[in-house]
C-alpha cells in the first residue's frame, strides 16, 4: 500500500498574486496538504488566446518559499528551453536555500510553440529537445554534487563552473521530470528521476506509461519503485464527487504523488474544505 501524498497547484495565470499567496499559506498551516506547485509559461495556456496576466514561474516561487514553512515547492514543470541549466541550476539552489530545504526541481523539455516564436527561443525537435533535457539534469546533479564542473556535452559546455551556495538539501533537491515520450522522456525518467509527472490523459495511458518507465528502469538498473507516480487533477469545486471518482482511478492504477489544481477564483476556504471533505475519501492502492 503507497503512501497518499497531497498538494496543490495553482498555474500563476488569470489570477492575482494576493489570491495565490492565500491559497498557499491556507495549504502550508492545513494538513495533510504536502506540496504546491506553479507552472513555467510566459502566456496563459488555456483560452482561446494567449492573451492576460501570466506570472514568471520561478521568481513567484521564490517569493511563496519565502512566504511558507511546512510545504514543498516547484514547478511543474520547467522548460529546460527557457534557461540554460547552469542558470537554473543556480535558480533551484536559492530557492531551497530560502525555502530551507522544500524545493523539488521540476523539469521537461518544453513544448510551447507560441511562447518560443514569440520571445525569439528556438524549438528544437522533439528529439533534440528532449536529449538536452538528460544533458540537463546531469549539469544541475553535477553542479550541485561537486565544487567544479566540467561537462562537454553535445548541446551545452561547462568549463570550472560553481555553484555556490549548494542547496540545503543532499546531494541536490529531489527530481520530478513530466512527459511521457516512450523512446527517450521516460528513459531520461528511469535514470534521473524521483517523481514522474503523467502529462495527462485517460487512466489506461497512464497504466501503459508507467509499464514503459518500468521497462526502462530494469534497462538502466533503476528500482522503479524509487520513482514516485504523479498525477495533476482539475478540483470541480462544485462537485467533489467527480473529482474524487477521477482521481481514485489514479490511485488505483498506481499514483501516490497528487496534485489538485485550483483555477481561479478560488472559493474561501477551498484548502479547508478540500482537507475534510476531499482527501479523506481517497482511499490507497491495496
């Protein structure tokens, strides 16, 4: 039987800061809520448009790490082609610096076509992408591990580079990698990763998802039990029932690692009644 663990999520878009900052502190004082979560845009993603207010994921977090006290924080997830690693390796160290040890370092490949086009980024295919995730990880491990870093890669190079402070957490912060490409995103998974983050869909391409990352695991010699199942759910806020029926079908097919998204407006009391009426009726995986 796997141990539940819940959090929240609030995707800093269409909503205000006070309103979110709420909503975490209410998550942080209210067990048994564990972790809370932002999303890495530059433009909301839902709607029919691009259009409205979109918070930088990892200056907010910052500031709601700073904010909190009991609950894990990060992203889900990172666009690793937003910022070179070297770069978020240092991003990553300060907020669990500030955050005394809460960070998870959220990470993917990126995928927003608008937002590349549209800032001058490039996306590189699929495959390309998600290769300089796995050199990534390996930077941010390496740069947090050890005092110098070399690393000649075929996408990024590192010549004597620090990262200093270290995290509080050792040897770095816990992983948590979202995707589900079979041949290389969950291979990437398999070998880096503490928390997989399903990218969404039906519960069976969830169960067939993980068989992959289990195949996987036994290729690279990875207990796949060491690797966490995650899964996002969207909180009908009038109809718990729904909500509940959905995610126990996670739960039933594996997934431990939870999260409920909340969309704005968030109802007072939200976390409350989520913590009494909610969370108790999601029962564990026999």
């Amino acid at each position: 039987m796997g141990t539940l663990r819940f959090g929240i999520k609030t995707a800093p878009q269409h909503t205000t800061y006070p309103a979110m900052l709420r909503v975490w502190q209410e998550a942080d004082a209210t067990p048994p809520f564990e972790h809370a979560w932002l999303f890495d845009h530059f433009s909301p993603i839902t709607g029919d448009t691009p259009d409205g207010p979109c918070y930088e994921g990892f200056t907010l977090l910052a500031a709601l790490a700073a904010q909190t006290s009991n609950i894990r924080v990060g992203l889900m997830v990172a666009g690793n082609t937003y910022r070179h690693p070297a770069v978020l390796a240092h991003m990553g160290a300060t907020i669990d610096v500030i955050s005394n040890g809460r960070f998870d370092m959220g990470i993917g490949a990126g995928w927003n076509e608008y937002e590349h086009r549209s800032m001058g980024l490039e996306l590189y295919a699929p495959g390309e992408r998600i290769r300089r995730l796995g050199e990534a990880c390996e930077i941010i491990k390496r740069l947090y591990a050890q005092e110098l870093t070399d690393f000649d890669g075929r996408y990024y190079h590192l010549q004597e580079a620090r990262c200093d402070p270290k995290p509080v957490q050792k040897p770095y912060p816990p992983f948590v990698i979202g995707g589900g490409g079979e041949q290389l995103t969950l291979r990437i998974t398999a070998q880096y990763a503490d928390v997989w983050n399903f990218a969404g869909g039906p519960v069976e391409t969830f169960t067939h998802k993980v068989q992959v990352l289990h195949d996987h695991c036994a290729a690279v010699g990875r207990d796949p039990a060491a690797i966490e199942l995650s899964v996002q759910m969207l909180v009908n806020y009038d109809n718990f029932d729904e909500t509940i029926q959905k995610l126990q079908e996670f739960v039933d097919a594996g997934a431990t690692h939870l999260i409920l998204n909340l969309r704005y407006p968030y109802p007072d009391g939200i976390v409350a009644r989520m913590a009494s009426e909610l969370v108790p009726r999601i029962k564990p995986k026999a």
